[in-house]
C-alpha cells in the first residue's frame, strides 16, 4: 500500500543517523507512555465521534507501532514484516469459520471457538489475566472469562443501559472517595483475589 510505504519512509528518516536526536534515543521502555497514551485518545476520538479525530489518532497509534519496530530494526531484534506476519497468522488460525470448514451460525460459537483456539495453541487464557490493564477493564474482561469459561455466568442478571451503568459507577467512585478508599486499588485487589480462585478451579478441569 503506497501510503503506508511512505509512513514507513517517514520512520526510516527520522531513525536514521541524520533524522531526530529524540528519536533516536527511544527505546522499548521510553515509548511505553505513548503506546498508552495514544490508545487512551482513540478512545476518547471515538466516544466524540469525530471522524476526523478519530483518523488522526489512529495514525498516532499505527505509528507507534512503526517506531517500536524501527527501535527493534536498530537493535537487530525483529522487523515489521515479523509484526505483520504474526498477526496476519494468527487473524487467520482463529477464524477457521472463514479461512478453513469449520461451521459456524452464531457470535457466541465464533466466540467459544475462538477461545479454545487460544487455550490450545497458545496457552493465552491464563495469560491474559496477567496484561497490565486498568481494574476496570481487567474486571470486564475477566467476567467475560468467567462467563465463557462456565465459572460464573451471566444469566441471571438484568441488563442495564450505559448511562444507568455510568452514574452507577460514578455513585461508587463517589463513595469511595467519601470513606478515603481508592477504587482502582479496592477493585484491582478484589480481582486478584477471583483471578487465583478461578485459577486453581480452572486446573482442576
């Protein structure tokens, strides 16, 4: 794709000995705030709705990946067709249903399916308990686990609109702070708790 070969010149000038002297002293560790960062501004772009936001923030965010890879390029540890290959792989050993036979009608199978591919070819479910998420993103994902899994499920519960959800958290928070207790701490440590738990079930099986 023409304009994506000339981001990637863009990245090759400014990482090269006569491009950017900030740049060139980043590494692995030093871009960690922005890969953050840039995500975080997606989000938001998207909750604005801004289509013109949202493209650019995009682009901040496909360009960090670019500049971790010419980091790696410089420090002779991998390449962006790496990056490329391994996702282009592995988008398509989960999507069986598309690229191989395998038959499916509904979300939840593709969903289901798509766990046990990760479960049994790359070990990633425990795994993803470990990613460095803020609690309450860890805490939806891991309910969704839950569910998926047959820990706890769902089905039980009502379903609730977003601005219902919204002030209900915002009312937490609100206590939270009238008792001097962190939320992201309280719900960070209450999730360690359930992740063992679900653990050690999960090794029974």
């Amino acid at each position: 794709m023409k304009q994506f070969d000339e981001l990637w010149d863009v990245a090759t000038r400014l990482n090269s000995s006569e491009g950017c002297p900030w740049d060139l002293k980043q590494t692995f560790i030093s871009l960690q705030p922005y890969v953050l960062e840039e995500a975080h501004e997606v989000v938001e772009a998207v909750d604005r709705g801004m289509d013109k936001e949202i493209v650019e923030e995009l682009g901040d965010l496909l360009y960090t990946v670019l500049f971790y890879a010419k980091v790696a390029e410089k420090e002779g540890r991998f390449s962006i067709e790496e990056i490329l290959k391994t996702v282009k792989e592995k988008l398509i050993r989960r999507h069986p249903h598309v690229f191989e036979n395998l038959k499916v009608e509904t979300e939840e199978e593709v969903v289901r399916n798509w766990e046990k591919i990760k479960k049994e070819t790359e070990g990633k479910v425990k795994k993803e308990f470990l990613k460095e998420l803020p609690a309450l993103s860890k805490a939806q994902k891991m309910v969704k686990i839950f569910d998926r899994s047959g820990y706890q499920k769902l089905s039980d519960l009502s379903e609730i609109t977003e601005e219902e959800i919204g002030s209900q958290l915002l009312e937490i928070v609100q206590r939270a702070e009238k008792s001097h207790i962190d939320s992201e701490g309280a719900l960070r440590r209450l999730l360690l708790k359930h992740q063992n738990a679900f653990q050690k079930w999960e090794a029974l099986l």
